[in-house]
C-alpha cells in the first residue's frame, strides 16, 4: 500500500515536501481509492468542490454520485479497475445538497507489476455546463425564431466549404428540403435565373474582398415558378483580415415586385383605359423624333377630342362616361398599325402617333377611318351613345421638329378643327400660328414701311476691359411697328433679305449712321467708331462701295469711324468676290470684323485670306464661361489664334463679372453685352459720350423694369404657372390662331405680368386671352397689354390688364389670397 501513500501520506509528507504542497494547492480535486471503490485519501481542494474536509470525504465514492449517474460511474471505475485509463462526466452531490458537474479522470495505479487501486482527478465543470446549457438554450431558441421567419437564414463555412446551417424558410422560397440544401451551396446557384447570373457572380467577387453586398436576383424554384429575391450578405473575417465565413438573409420580394410593377405601371399609364399616359406618350414622341431625324423621314401626330363627352359626362355620370372612354380606346385601338402608338393624355383627349408615313394623305385616311368609326354608336349599359370626334394633324418635321413645337402646332390644328364645326380633321398649317401670323403682317407691312419714321438705330457700346472705357459702338436697327411695337433685327432682316428690301434698307443704315456721326462732330461731342452689320445679299451687290463712298462724301465722315461687321456666310456664298470688295473697301480705310466667329465654317484659311482687322467671337460661346469647360477652350483658342494673325477680338452678349474676368484674363480686346450697357437709344448714347468721365461707361441694369401701372396689389408665384395665350382681336378685328406657351410671373385681381419669346405691341385695341390650369378650376382672363420690356434678346416681359366682372373678380381674389398663405 505504498503506493496508495503518495496521496496525503505522512512518510511522502516527510521524503517529498515540495511534491505534496503541488498536490495539495493543485486547482482540481486529486484522490486515491482502493479496489473497493473507497477512497483513500483527497487533496484539501475538495472541500471547495463538495464541501467535504479530505477527513470527511474517506469512505465509498458512490455516496457522493447523483443516483442517475452511479451506473455510468461504476462502470467507468470498473474499467480502471481493468486498467484502462478512464475519461468521463459525471453529477455529484454538495455537502449542502446541490449538484456538482465533474469532469473525472481515472488511472490505474500499479503495485508490483498488479492493480493495486485508482488515481483520481476530479475538475469542476459546473460553470461550463451551465454556459453550454444556456448556448444550447439560446441556439435552439434562435433556431425556432429563425424558422418562424419567412427569411432564408444562412451561414457558410469558406474554409470548410460547408453549409453551417440555413433556415427552414429556404424550403418556402426554393421548394428544396432543408437537408438537401445543406448537401452544397451549388443547389441554390443552379436556382438562380441565367440572365441574372452575372449579377450574382459579381456580388460574390464582392463579397471575397470582404465587402458587405445587398442586390436583388430572379430564381426558379423547383416547382418552375420565378421569384424574386433580396440578398444581404455579410462576410465575417478573423483577425489576420481573412474571409472565414458569409452570413446572409434571403427573403422572397416577389410581391414587393408585384406592386412595384403595377405601380410603375400606372405611373406611365392611365389607370382608367390601360393606355399609356402622357409621360409616356411624351417620352415615345421624343424618341420617334430621334429616330426619323437621323433617317430623315417622316410620321404624322393625331390629337383626338371627344366632341360631346362632358354632355354624357353631366347627364349620365362619371361612371357610364368612364366605360365610354374605355370603349373608344378599344375601338381606336383597331385603327392601329404595328409600329403606331395610342395614348390617352386625359380627360377626353387621346393622341396618335403614326409611326411610317407612305405619304401624309395616308394620315388623312386613319384620320376619316377615325371620325367615321367614333360616329358609330356606343352601346354602355342601356344607353346607345352617340359622340363625334374632332381631330389635329401635325407631320414631323415641316409643323415641328422638337417634342415641344410638334405639340403645339398639333393642338392649334385640333383647335382649328374645334372651331370649323367639330367632328371634323385639320392639318396643322403656318396660317394658324401666331407668329406665322405675324409673319405675314410684317412682311406685308414692310414693303410699305416708311423708314425714316418707323425705322430707328440703338447703338451698344463696345469697352476696353482694361480701362472700363468706351471705344466702339454697334448700330442696331429697331422697327417701331405701328402695331406689334418695337421689333428687333431677327424679326423683319430675313424679310428684307428674303424680298431684297435688304439693300435699300442697309442703305438707310449706313446713311443714318454717318449722319450721326456727323451730327455729333458738329456739336463737338467725342466720336468713337461705329460698326455696321451688313447683310450677306447687301454685302455681295455689285454697287455696295460705290454707295459707301456718295454716303461719305454727302456726310462729311471719315472711313476711319466706321466699321463693318460681315458673317463668314457672306464670304463661302462667293469667295472670290468677297476678297475683292474686302480690299476695296480696306484700301479706302474701313475696318472689317467678321461677325459669329465659331458659329460657321471657321475656316482659318479665311482669315488668312481676308486679313480682317476684328474676330467677333458669337455669344453662344460667351454664356459658356464658367459653366462649359469645351466653350472655354474655343474662346482661349479664337484668342490666341487671332493675336498670333495679329486681329483684335471682341467678345459679344458679355452678362456676368465671372464672363468678364475670364476675357480679361485671357486677353480679349474689347467687351459688349449687358454687364456694361444694352443698346441704347441715340439721346441716352450721346449722353453717355458727353460723360464728364471721358467714356467710362454706366452700367446699365437690365433687370431694372418698367414700373407697373396698376391699381391693385400684385404677388410673385413662387412658381412661375405655364399658360396659353391667345390673340383673339387685333385692331378691332377678330382673329383665328392658335396659341402660344408664355409664363405667368405675379398675378393680381387687376393684371398679371408673363413673358414669352414672342414680341407683341403695346396696344389698347390688341385683345389678349391668357389661360391656365394652375389653379382650383382653370384660369380663363381677357384683357390688354400696357407695357414692354425686353428682358434680353430672346425673351420679353408684358403686364397685362384685366377685363373682369365682379364675379370673376371675387373669384381670382379668393384663388390669390389662397396663393399668398
């Protein structure tokens, strides 16, 4: 029994202390038994394990077993006993009467070559088994919350390359058994939609560089049925940055995609017919309008307008005239070809679009087939119906080459067949476009115009950017016509050209210029140079210069005030000749600049050639500074290239300080536009060269408005309201056009300001009609203009004068007061 000694033993105590104290301060429990299963002796660790002292703990083993486990026990003591060494767990009991997780070790000890009894180690592993108990606990709680969702929970091992677990949602979305999913990860990739494969792939490239990803796929279950799918993976790296794991949800959206679809669907669709709405009419015209201009064919547009609706609308009610418009879409829908497109734009009104044109008679027949289908009856619940339609016709691109012109031109064309009796067609012709109007008007009325009294010049100063100083002027001619008003060169110079009044016209130019010129010497005011635009017929005429020199000689002027601005077009329509009245009128001392440089040609073989003194660089460059880095580089390089030929550049249509200090920087010899001065009349130039300062120019503000005359108070709309406006009378005499786009800016019970592209008269005989469906009901107000401004040079600024009713007047007071709040 010596052996048996070693634990607690006097004799070992005495022979090896340093052994014992290891045994004793050891943290786990180290005892001997007998092969009786008594035990023997016990390190003083027990105590703080059962509650035992090592005197007390002497006897059976079994007494301190948990009954369940005394089987297992004696069996794993038995063994020992056999002399194997034994690994297992077992459940004691406290001193106190709980319970003690042990983890057991049994080794045989041996006496003389026999058994002679067993080793002990005992280990408390309460603590750990409670831990474990609570993990296995919360997994299985976690498991059942992850299988009550309707979300494939997912977790895969990269190195492993196995599956962890997934959710019994998997079974619900893919239709595959959650075992056999577990089987590899490449069952769900051969789900996966081929078109959508690409998607997927690169996501899991992502998702390798550790990168979290959120993307949406198609698959096919097994059942054959395509869902939809949302993905979010997360990748899990250790602490060397390595991907060890992906963790991810998968969740059917299949619904979500359902009402998505439906939702876009309406959202370019009328929920009514199923037709598409006007976005998407909108957006088809505008991409048929591509594809005609880049082959250079043409396509007709129809606007339809139901010419008795509201009555069946008023009388029958909403729901019967809703089923009318579907019943006429589906019959309009049989007038169709394969490529033309149907659109209901609202209310009673659809539109066409005839995509292939044989010729623009073929739109006139669909048209009839049209009219005449409508004028059958329909049949809507026990009511036989009976409605016309009238219908617009626009062909692309002589009534409009852009979305917006089309359009209008279109609907002035339904209009005109509103007008002529209903349920009837019209083709859309210039004759009912206001400005085609005006057109005919001006082009009647300039034959017989009197220059000197409906005729005048505005001279823009020209600036040293350097020293702020005036040392040029442009003549501008402006027709004060006796009923559109003021009209700038764009409007009536392509008349001129176009009925050779041009010549005489540029003529009259040319003379009253010089006799300014000479007008001011006589008063001794200071004479700068004055540029001239002349036309490219004026320019190419035989007995230009001859008249240039009688001009100068009945003035008393000399060559060297004056200036002429010349297009490049005036030089390719003959280049021989243009080089010949360039030196001609260069050997007897004018200055030649050549006006819109960059806008035509550009060709630097002209300037070579002509040698002219100015390059006038075209605005439509200038509003690039700052905002278009391609419009910058070609005004640097028009500079530089000029300089190196020696010429001077003048940059036009200047507005901002930001324009300003690019030229400066770059070195631009001379400034105009707006930022200085816009032009002015002949009495406010000469004062500005009779400023004490010698030159330096005022600037001018152009946004400084004529002050409305008006009795009542006005607003500003946060939001300038699109409307139509109509010119119904002119001079008393009533008239038939179409309408034209303008802007409502601030409105008041007793006018409103808008403005327009269009210029028109400031006549108290001009009847103007201004509608709009930006308030509660729409907006439908008569009245006159009383005054002009012109904002800049596309766009002019009108305030209008109402004529209104008291009960008219108290309604827009209502809709302006609800404006202001």
């Amino acid at each position: 029994m010596a052996v048996l000694n070693m634990v607690k033993s006097p004799s070992v105590d005495s022979e090896n202390p340093n052994f014992l104290s290891l045994i004793d301060h050891h943290p786990d429990t180290i005892y001997a038994m007998d092969l009786s299963g008594n035990i023997l002796s016990c390190n003083n660790n027990i105590e703080g394990i059962l509650g035992y002292t090592s005197s007390e703990i002497h006897g059976p083993f079994h007494r301190v077993i948990r009954k369940d486990n005394l089987n297992k026990v004696v069996k794993h003591f038995e063994k020992a006993v056999a002399g194997k060494v034994q690994n297992y767990c077992c459940i004691t009991i406290h001193k106190e009467g709980h319970f003690v997780d042990l983890q057991i070790t049994n080794i045989p000890m041996f006496s003389n070559g026999k058994i002679a009894g067993v080793y002990g180690i005992a280990k408390d592993i309460t603590k750990i088994k409670l831990t474990e108990a609570r993990l296995k606990e919360n997994e299985i709680q976690f498991h059942h919350i992850f299988n009550s969702l309707e979300v494939v929970v997912w977790s895969w091992d990269i190195r492993q390359h196995k599956l962890l677990y997934v959710s019994k949602a998997v079974e619900t979305i893919s239709g595959m058994n959650a075992k056999d999913f577990k089987k590899g990860f490449r069952n769900w990739k051969e789900l996966i939609h081929p078109e959508d494969m690409e998607e997927f792939k690169r996501n899991q490239t992502e998702l390798r560089k550790g990168v979290p990803c959120q993307y949406q796929y198609r698959i096919t279950d097994v059942l054959g049925k395509v869902k939809w799918v949302e993905a979010r993976t997360f990748p899990v790296l250790n602490p060397e940055g390595e991907l060890v794991r992906l963790d991810g949800l998968i969740t059917d959206i299949s619904k979500q995609k359902l009402e998505d679809e439906k939702i876009n669907f309406y959202a370019y669709h009328d929920y009514l017919t199923g037709l598409p709405n006007r976005r998407k009419f909108e957006a088809e015209l505008e991409k048929v309008i591509f594809e005609k201009q880049a082959n250079a064919e043409e396509f007709a547009l129809l606007y339809l307008d139901l010419d008795r609706f509201k009555f069946v609308n008023d009388t029958l009610g909403h729901m019967v005239g809703d089923e009318l418009l579907k019943r006429v879409s589906t019959r309009l829908s049989k007038h169709l070809r394969s490529k033309d497109h149907l659109s209901r734009l609202g209310g009673d009104e659809f539109a066409i679009i005839l995509s292939q044109l044989s010729d623009s008679n073929e739109s006139i027949t669909i048209a009839s087939n049209i009219i005449e289908d409508i004028e059958r009856y329909f049949k809507v619940n026990e009511y036989d119906l009976h409605i016309t339609t009238s219908i617009g016709i626009g062909i692309y691109p002589q009534d409009g080459q852009t979305v917006s012109d089309l359009l209008a031109n279109t609907d002035v064309a339904l209009y005109r067949a509103k007008a002529m009796g209903k349920n009837n067609l019209q083709l859309y012709t210039p004759s009912m476009n206001i400005e085609s109007y005006k057109k005919f008007i001006l082009e009647n009325d300039l034959r017989s115009a009197d220059f000197d009294k409906e005729f005048m010049l505005q001279y823009q100063p020209k600036v040293d950017p350097n020293t702020r100083q005036t040392v040029g002027a442009e003549a501008l001619i402006r027709w004060n016509h006796p009923e559109w008003g003021m009209l700038s060169p764009a409007e009536f110079i392509p008349l001129a050209e176009e009925t050779n009044i041009i010549f005489e016209l540029g003529d009259w130019v040319v003379s009253t210029v010089c006799k300014q010129i000479n007008q001011w010497k006589m008063e001794g005011k200071p004479i700068i140079p004055v540029s001239i635009n002349i036309s490219p017929k004026r320019f190419l005429k035989d007995d230009l210069v001859t008249k240039l020199v009688k001009i100068l000689d009945e003035t008393n002027v000399e060559t060297k005030w004056l200036e002429f601005e010349i297009t490049e077009t005036s030089i390719i329509q003959n280049e021989e000749k243009s080089l010949a009245i360039i030196k001609l009128l260069k050997e007897i001392g004018i200055t030649i600049s050549l006006d819109d440089f960059g806008t035509g040609y550009s060709s630097i073989s002209y300037l070579k050639k002509f040698k002219v003194e100015y390059l006038k660089i075209d605005r439509s460059f200038i509003n690039g500074i700052k905002s278009c880095s391609d419009d910058e580089a070609i005004v640097k390089s028009i500079l530089h290239l000029a300089h190196d030929l020696n010429m001077k550049v003048v940059a036009e249509g200047v507005e901002t300080q930001e324009q300003l200090a690019f030229l400066v920087q770059h070195q631009c010899d001379v400034i105009q536009g707006y930022l200085f001065s816009k032009p002015l009349d002949v009495e406010s130039f000469t004062e500005l060269l009779s400023d004490s300062q010698q030159h330096i120019v005022k600037k001018i503000d152009k946004h400084n408005k004529i002050q409305e005359k008006r009795e009542f108070f006005r607003i500003d709309i946060p939001k300038p309201i699109q409307a139509k406006m109509i010119i119904s009378q002119i001079s008393g005499v009533p008239i038939l056009l179409g309408d034209t786009c303008v802007v409502i800016e601030n409105i008041g019970i007793g006018g409103l300001r808008f403005s327009t592209k269009l210029q028109l008269p400031v006549l108290k005989n001009l009847k103007i009609t201004i509608e709009t469906n930006a308030f509660h009901q729409p907006l439908r107000v008569e009245g006159q203009i009383l005054w002009k401004e012109e904002l800049d040079t596309n766009r002019y600024q009108y305030g209008l004068e109402f004529n209104l009713n008291e009960d008219d007047r108290a309604w827009l007071n209502a809709e302006i007061s609800g404006l202001k709040i």
